[in-house]
C-alpha cells in the first residue's frame, strides 16, 4: 500500500514540476510586466516545489521506518 501511495505522489511531482515549468516559461513572454512575471513565476515554482516537498517527506518516513525495524 505504501509503494503505491509514494508512486502516486511521485508521478504527481513529476506532473506538477512539468506543469510549474510551463508556467516560468509563459511569465517570460514578452507581454507581461514585470509584476506579472515575479507573480507567475512564483506561482509556477510553488506548484512544482510543493507536490516534491510532500514526496520527499513521506519517502524520508519511509526510510525511517525502514530503518527502525533494523534496531
């Protein structure tokens, strides 16, 4: 049950730094000034940083656990 949850959240990281990316590289048209640029890339960085931060916690539980069984 849990490598299927840390698959979900990983492909789920993968999905939104792809989408978040996307985002950094619309604000960087020329169009938009330069308020909207800090405010979509913001926005872009914090979708994909947030789903990997989430992953990253529950795969260092994870390990923990993994390692508490050892003792």
């Amino acid at each position: 049950m849990r490598q299927g949850i840390a698959t979900i959240l990983d492909v789920i990281s993968v999905l939104a730094a792809m989408s978040g990316g996307v985002l950094i590289l619309f604000s960087l048209l020329p169009p938009n000034s330069a308020v909207q640029t800090c405010a979509l890339s913001a926005v872009g960085i914090g979708i994909a940083a947030v789903p990997y931060i989430i992953a990253g916690a529950f795969h260092r539980g994870a390990v923990r656990r993994l390692l508490d069984r050892r003792d």
